[in-house]
C-alpha cells in the first residue's frame, strides 16, 4: 500500500492464506514535498526526477522484500505475485508515468486501469517468473486505495448506505450502498498526519496519540516511552479538550486573558506565549516524561480547522448529491492509520464527523492493505476491484460551488 506519507507491505502464503510478516516505512520520496502536487510539481521542473522517484520507490519495496526474506527464511524468488494499490499519483511514480496532468484542471491522469506487469520490467527483486499487479483507480484524487477499501469493507454490496472516509493527507470519501456510490477526494493536507504542526509528528513511538482532561491535561504516547511530538489523533484529542475547556472559541482564536474567567488555574498556567504567539502546554519537559515542551499554537489549531473543514465539506456535498440526509447514512467506516486511533468522540467535538453519525461509526484499520490482500488471494476479488471501478462516481470538488460554501461554514468549531 504506497501512500503519500506512509508505506505498508504484508507477506502472505499462498497456500493458506496466512499473514507471515507485515512492514511499514515511511514514503522515502517525502524529501521532495509532504504532498502529491510538490512532487509533481518537482517532476515537472527537473527533467530526471520522475526517473528517481520511481527508482527510490522501487528501491523502498525491494528493501521490504530483502527484509520479509531474512524474516521469513525464503528467497526473494519464493516470492511470485506482488500486488499494489495506492493513490493515483503514487502508483503512478511507481509505473513511472508522468503525472503532470494530475496537478491541473481537468485532472486527467495517464492511467486508470489495473495493469499486469512482468517483474522484471520493473525491477522487483522477486520471481522473474512472476508477476505484479497495480489495483484500477478512479479518478485522478480516487485511487486504487479507495477501490481496494470499498472491496474489503463491502460497502458496494449491502443494502444500508454506508460512509467511508480514508483520513490522510488526501481524505477519499465514498458514499453509497449496493445501488450506487459516489466518491470524492477533499485535498485535507497533513496536518492528520502530524506534517505542518509545530510539535507534530507522524504516528511513531513516543507520539502523543492521546489527550484528555481529568483535572488538567492527561496524556498517553504511542509504546508508553516519553513523549517526542504529537500525532494527528493527539491533536483531535488536545483541541477537543480546548474547546470544551473553554480555551479557544468556536472560530479556533485562543481567548484573552480577560476572557478566561471560568479557567482552572492549571489549565490557565498552560496557556503561554512562546515567540510572540499565544500557545497551550500537553506535556512539559521534566526529564521522566518527556525532554522537550511539547505545545499546540494557534496556526496549528488552523491546520487542523483546515483539514477538518475539507473533510466534512466533502461529506455534506455528497450527502447533498445523492438527495439524502446526514440521517439516512447507517454506518460510518473511518479508514487509514490515524483513522484507526482517532477518538471518535473528539472527532465530533471539533466538527470533523457530523454529530447525526454519534453511535455509528467503526474503524476499520488500513482497507486499502486489507484490500490488497484479497486481491492477492483471489483472482475473483480483482475482477470486483475492476467493477467497483467502473461503478463509482466521482465527484470534482474543485468545480463545486456547494464545496466552498461547505468548507466555510465547516471552518467553525
């Protein structure tokens, strides 16, 4: 599963279908922009570098190839099926085909089929005799990783309507049941992924994965270890609290001093200014729990009202598009890693899932890997991941006004 931020690899025996080993990286192409369009932008601009990104991808997937072999006792030519999903962009670098028209208006990618391709042609350390397959996208924002989820969640074969949202840097939302589904991708940036927070990082050991207010701010990290940033399921959790606590206001605008009243005086001590901006104090440095302060300012809380307004605009233009309500959707799947450890309670708080769905909503872990996997076990399941393909509809949020008039009034808390 290539992402933009994050990779994810699984070892499966074919035989019985086991899950041998799992591995997971960070996206080695990060060093030429957190997101799809800087690294579009940078094959646009230097005349080899679509040639390098497709060769540090290749590069990342042989090393897990190389690891998933000395874990597992085999040889790289045990291996003979690889199948790959991913957004469009990245599945692109790793065909090596120019993604320029991804980055403009009318967004057209070179491709959108499921391909079939030798090993050998692009240089995978695996069976030469095998093959690799590259999963169908949609769309040039919906690709073959929201195809891939759509087929392991199900969604496209029941009978209650169901929302699917993969929080990333990307936020694809799927809509539907098994009559009709509709799609759209809401450019949320990183900030779910701790890219563009001032203390933020990616959710690795020593993240602060969770926030809460037991008498003053409590916090958990990621392993138990102290505390080094804060991950994006942190950061829902610590404005969470801030709105509640009264700390910042439903525009995300810290309140004075004069205005903070009903305060406690541990949680007024908190508020400081650090380099002539006002900021709240998670976790402070004391050596045990953590070396360093560790703060929320005030532009990261409007990354976060940024990211969160894209992804529930997204939500009401395609409720809106299918002519039904918030309560018609009977289930909700929050897909992706930070989707997985996001406190469902916090994402509502702060607007990000509409308060209808309260009592609805599961997390389904990575869809789009699981996806991968069933496609690699069954050849039925890539003729279903072709349908799906053709049976979602996409829509362009960039060409709706309904988008903007949403992501306006989203902005608030």
């Amino acid at each position: 599963d290539i992402e933009t931020t994050t990779i994810a690899g699984y070892l499966l025996d074919f035989n019985t279908g086991k899950k041998l080993d799992v591995y997971s990286c960070s996206n080695p192409q990060k060093v030429y922009g957190a997101d799809v369009i800087s690294r579009i932008f940078h094959t646009i601009t230097q005349e080899t570098a679509l040639d390098e990104l497709q060769k540090i991808i290749i590069k990342c997937i042989n090393e897990m190839i190389d690891c998933f072999t000395k874990n597992n006792g085999i040889s790289c030519k045990d291996i003979y099926e690889a199948v790959f999903v991913g957004n469009t962009t990245m599945l692109h670098f790793l065909l090596g085909l120019p993604a320029k028209n991804i980055a403009s208006s009318p967004f057209i990618p070179v491709t959108t089929a499921m391909h079939i391709i030798k090993p050998d042609d692009l240089g995978l350390g695996m069976n030469s005799g095998g093959r690799a397959v590259v999963f169908p996208s949609v769309a040039a924002y919906i690709g073959a990783d929201t195809v891939s989820a759509v087929l392991t969640s199900g969604i496209h074969e029941k009978d209650e309507i169901t929302l699917l949202i993969d929080l990333g840097t990307n936020g694809e939302i799927v809509l539907g049941c098994k009559n009709w589904l509709l799609s759209c991708s809401a450019a949320a940036g990183p900030a779910f992924e701790g890219a563009n927070i001032q203390y933020g990082v990616a959710g690795v050991r020593g993240a602060i994965d969770k926030v809460e207010l037991d008498g003053d701010i409590k916090y958990s990290t990621i392993g138990g270890g102290k505390a080094i940033g804060i991950c994006g399921s942190g950061l829902v959790d610590a404005v969470s609290v801030m709105i509640s606590s009264g700390i910042i206001d439903e525009t995300g605008r810290f309140l004075e001093k004069e205005e903070q009243k009903n305060l406690s005086p541990k949680l007024r001590n908190r508020i400081v200014y650090t380099e002539g901006s006002v900021s709240f104090l998670i976790a402070a440095a004391d050596g045990d729990r953590s070396d360093t302060d560790i703060f929320i300012t005030q532009k990261d809380i409007r990354e976060l009202q940024s990211a969160k307004a894209a992804i529930a605009a997204g939500v009401k233009v395609l409720v809106k598009n299918a002519g039904i309500s918030v309560n018609d959707i009977d289930r909700v799947f929050l897909a992706g890693g930070f989707g997985s450890f996001i406190n469902i309670e916090s994402a509502i708080k702060i607007g990000l899932i509409p308060e209808g769905l309260k009592g609805k909503v599961q997390s389904i872990g990575n869809a789009a890997g699981a996806g991968a996997v069933e496609g690699l076990l069954s050849s039925d399941a890539l003729i279903k991941a072709s349908e799906i393909k053709n049976r979602i509809k996409y829509v362009e949020l960039s060409a709706s006004k309904d988008f903007m008039d949403e992501y306006i009034n989203c902005m608030m808390f």
